[in-house]
C-alpha cells in the first residue's frame, strides 16, 4: 500500500490517476474496519463503482466493489473526508483505523468520513430537506418521515454528532440524546428492511414501541433501483441490549440461589419432573429473585405479540398485506432451513456435538416449522400470513430499559 497520495481536489483525485492510487489502499483499509463482513475471504482487488463529491465540505461518497480470490462480490459505502494534519492526528488518537492513506507533503490523511461531525451532521441535513445530489452514475436521494421536524427540533442549532465505537456490520452515529444515524456499510439493492420495517411501524402503523423513523438516504441508479445507505431513527436510551441483560440478570439470580437450600428430591431428576417439582416447591426468595427476569419476559412476550398484530393488520401498502402461506412457501421454506442448518453444521465441524446429532436436530426444526403453521393449503393454521412466519425467525435486537423493552431494529 503506497504511504501517501497527492490531494488538491476530490474531484481531481477521483477523476485522475490517483483514483487507482485510492483503489490500491482500499482492501487493507477495509480489513481494519470492524464492519467489514469479508475477513474470512482473500480479497483479489476494490474498484470504486461510483462517486460524489460532498458541497462545502472536503468530503466524497464512494461505493466500492470489492472482488473476492474465491469468487464473489459485495458493495460496500465508504465516505471519506480530507483532513488537516492536526485534525487528522486527533482523528486518529480516537479511532485508530479510521485513516485510509495520508496525503502527500504534510497535507493531512483521507479518513472515514463517518468519524467527522461536520459530515454526519450534513447527512442528516440530506435527509430531513429531501435533497438530491448527483453521483457519477446515480444519485444520493434524501427523504424525511413524518416526525422529522419534531424530533429534529430547530435547525439552527446543530446536534452534536457522536460516532458510535463498539459497532460491527454498520456504523451509527449520535446526534445529542434525539437522533441516532445507522450506516448501511454492506450494500444490498432493493428495500432495507430494517429501514422499510421501521418506517412502516412508525409512520404507517403508530407504533409505541418502535423507534420513531426520522429519515432515510438511499442511493439511486440511473435504472431506478434503490440501495440504502443510511437510515436515522429515534435514539432510545437503555440499559443495554437484551442478551447481555439476560445473561447479567441469570448471573445475578444464580449467586442468590446458590446459597438457598434446596429440596431433597431436587438433588434425583428422574425421580419426579424437574419442572413440576419448582412449581410446587419454589417459595420465598428463589422466585423472587426470578421476578426481574420473569417480568422482562413477559413484557417481550408483549411486545412480540403486538408486533404480530401489527405487521398481520390490513394495509393499503401492498408490501405489506397479509399474504396467506401455500404449500409451495411451506416446503421452500423447510427447504431453505435444511440448507440452512447444514452450512452452520458443516462450519462447527464433524466433532461438534451439535454436528453429531444434526439430523435429528435439523429434522426437529422442519417438524416444529411444519406443524406450527399447518398444512396451509387446508390444515388448522391456514390463516397464519406470511409476515407472521417471518417473525418466527426474525432476530430482533432490543433494548432493556426501566419500564419497558423496545425493539430497536
């Protein structure tokens, strides 16, 4: 990777010679980046695929295409901004990696441009004005929901924009305690569910539980298809993500049981069903120091089931009309979760005691899958919808707060 590059201009830089320069330094720039999804893979070059030049600032929007040795490729959005030598090096004092090459004659570095909050704050600006900017070959298209105005407040004043550093597959950034912005890193053509789910439940639907979607920007291609490149949402403070909670809350109860005494019968599981006997004997301070727990998954249970209701509700939108599940989408679907199985299976390795017992494991998941849905040409669940059965194998990130547990994406 060269040292340095000549910079005068991103438009000469990206228009001239130095843009294979650029090119060249992109692949071990982008294996130091926690958000990059193809470290297991060798990568055989990047081409930048299309460009902007950001107005007023010393910024440029590139999606890249980056080619694998084992076939394959992905696109992926990497915003760069150009700058000064001392804000270059506090730059990268906070965030080591953000730096793709340094400019020739002391001219400062080209960094990610997401670590800079002149820039974030110009995305959000995009979003909430519905602006348009032109690409070599598309162009950036900025769209605002509903609430924008209110949760954006006055305009005047600037949000401070907080990058955020413990992400992985996206970038987010904070804007003060309102606004949270997710960068699309990995590009897929067509609608982000993320993004079209949120908008949907916030905009369409009124839902409490959801973030509010403030706005969205998405690049256009001169043929009319949409990538998304980021989205921005309502920020909701809590207390972390639902899987560390759970496990701290586990930890918790487990140092207050282990000094309780317990049962007899407890000690020979054979001798009575484990279950029914906590039922029966669990009294006092074992269940209680359970009732976090207990209460927290009762309130997601809520939740999850409100959010069944509200994606199985009619609509106008036919994105999003019940759609009743045939036989065809049933045996697809146990199809694709065989196949599925079986790469998770074939990566633990034949040693694995999951390996060992997957065709019972895998036939226990298309049985259950089957006969919770039914026959759905006829069977006694043939009104169960699709958006429904999406939800049995949707991964929902949530967030654990005091009262209550909102589903973050």
């Amino acid at each position: 990777m060269p040292e340095t590059i000549p910079f005068s201009s991103w438009q000469e830089t990206l228009d001239g010679p130095t843009r294979a320069t650029l090119e060249h330094a992109l692949p071990s720039f982008l294996m130091r980046q926690r958000w990059f999804g193809g470290k297991a893979r060798t990568i055989e070059r990047v081409a930048i695929r299309d460009t902007a030049v950001v107005p007023d600032q010393s910024a440029a929007l590139l999606i890249v295409e980056v080619r694998y040795v084992e076939e394959g490729r992905d696109l992926y959005f990497v915003p760069l901004v150009h700058l000064a030598t001392a804000a270059a090096r506090a730059c990268l004092e906070r965030f080591p990696t953000a730096c793709l090459i340094e400019c020739q004659g002391g001219q400062g570095a080209l960094c990610d441009a997401s670590v800079d909050a002149a820039f974030s704050q110009w995305l959000l600006q995009m979003a909430g004005r519905g602006t348009r900017l032109p690409y070599s070959a598309g162009e950036l298209v900025g769209s605002a929901g509903r609430s924008y105005a209110r949760m954006r407040g006055d305009e005047t004043q600037p949000l401070p924009a907080q990058p955020n550093t413990s992400e992985q597959s996206n970038t987010s950034v904070r804007f003060g305690d309102k606004i949270i912005m997710k960068l699309f890193r990995r590009l897929e053509p067509g609608p982000h569910p993320d993004c079209e789910l949120t908008q949907y439940l916030s905009d369409q639907r009124g839902n409490a539980h959801v973030p509010t979607f403030v706005g969205s920007l998405h690049h256009r291609a001169p043929d009319g298809q949409d990538i998304a490149l980021a989205m921005f949402q309502q920020l909701v403070p809590n207390q972390g993500d639902g899987w560390s909670w759970t496990m701290d809350e586990l930890s918790r109860t487990y140092e207050q049981c282990v000094t309780q005494v317990l049962p007899r019968e407890w000690s020979d599981p054979c001798r009575r069903p484990l279950l029914s006997t906590m039922a029966q004997r669990m009294k006092g301070e074992i269940p209680d120091a359970f009732e976090p727990t207990i209460k927290a998954v009762q309130t997601l249970a809520q939740r999850t089931g409100e959010l069944h209701l509200e994606l199985a509700a009619d609509t106008e939108l036919a994105d999003f009309r019940p759609r009743i599940m045939t036989r065809d989408d049933l045996s697809s679907l146990s199809l694709r979760l065989r196949e599925h199985a079986t790469r998770i299976f074939d990566a633990l390795g034949p040693a694995h005691p999951l390996t060992v017992s997957w065709p019972y494991n895998c036939g226990r998941v298309i049985y259950t899958t089957y006969h919770t849905v039914g026959a759905a040409g006829g069977g006694a669940h043939a009104g169960l919808d699709a958006q429904e059965m999406l939800l049995y194998f949707l991964v929902m990130e949530i967030g654990v707060c005091q009262d209550d547990i909102p589903i973050i994406e």
